[in-house]
C-alpha cells in the first residue's frame, strides 16, 4: 500500500482495553490481516476501569486483538477507523532494521 512509510513490524498497534468495543472496523480496514476479534480473558478483565468492565460487559468481552504484529507498516487505517480511538501505533521495541 502506498500510503504505508513504514517497513513491516517498525511500528505495532496498541489497543486501549478500556476503550475498545469490539465493534471490528479495523478488522475490515486492515490490508495486512494485522487484528482479529477474540473473546477477553478473565484475568485480562480484572485490570480494567470501571467504565472499561461496563463496556466489556455490554459488548460480551469481544474485542479486537493484535496478532500479527510483524505486518503492520504503519499505514494507520485502523487508527482512523477505531470509533472508540482505541487504537495507537506504537514503535515496536523488538524491531531492528
């Protein structure tokens, strides 16, 4: 994609757990297969905020989930796409050039 600067696993995606709604639309934006939707763990739930637990409750504790993290270059199509503005791009510490 030519709107992505970015060498693949430069920069990862970072999902807010208190914000994130599982509503999918970086699912469907990614050209690079990055996220997928999965179910939050028990032991994940416990360290959210009282508003997060709330909206985790509501939306059945699905939420998106970074699992190829080495694809992402960057393009931000699903920071765009996030209604919740969960999501943020982040450079990957594990990443050499």
């Amino acid at each position: 994609m030519s709107s992505c600067k970015q060498a693949p696993g430069a920069f990862i995606p970072v999902i807010d757990r208190n914000r994130c709604e599982g509503k999918g639309p970086c699912i469907d934006v990614c050209p690079y297969n990055v996220f997928e939707m999965f179910t939050l763990p028990a032991e994940e739930r416990a360290a959210l905020s009282l508003k997060g637990k709330i909206k985790g409750f509501v939306h059945r504790w699905q939420q998106a989930d970074v699992v190829l993290p080495e694809r992402c270059m960057a393009c931000g199509l699903c920071v765009s796409a996030c209604p919740e503005q969960a999501i943020t791009l982040a450079r990957n510490p594990a990443y050499s050039d």
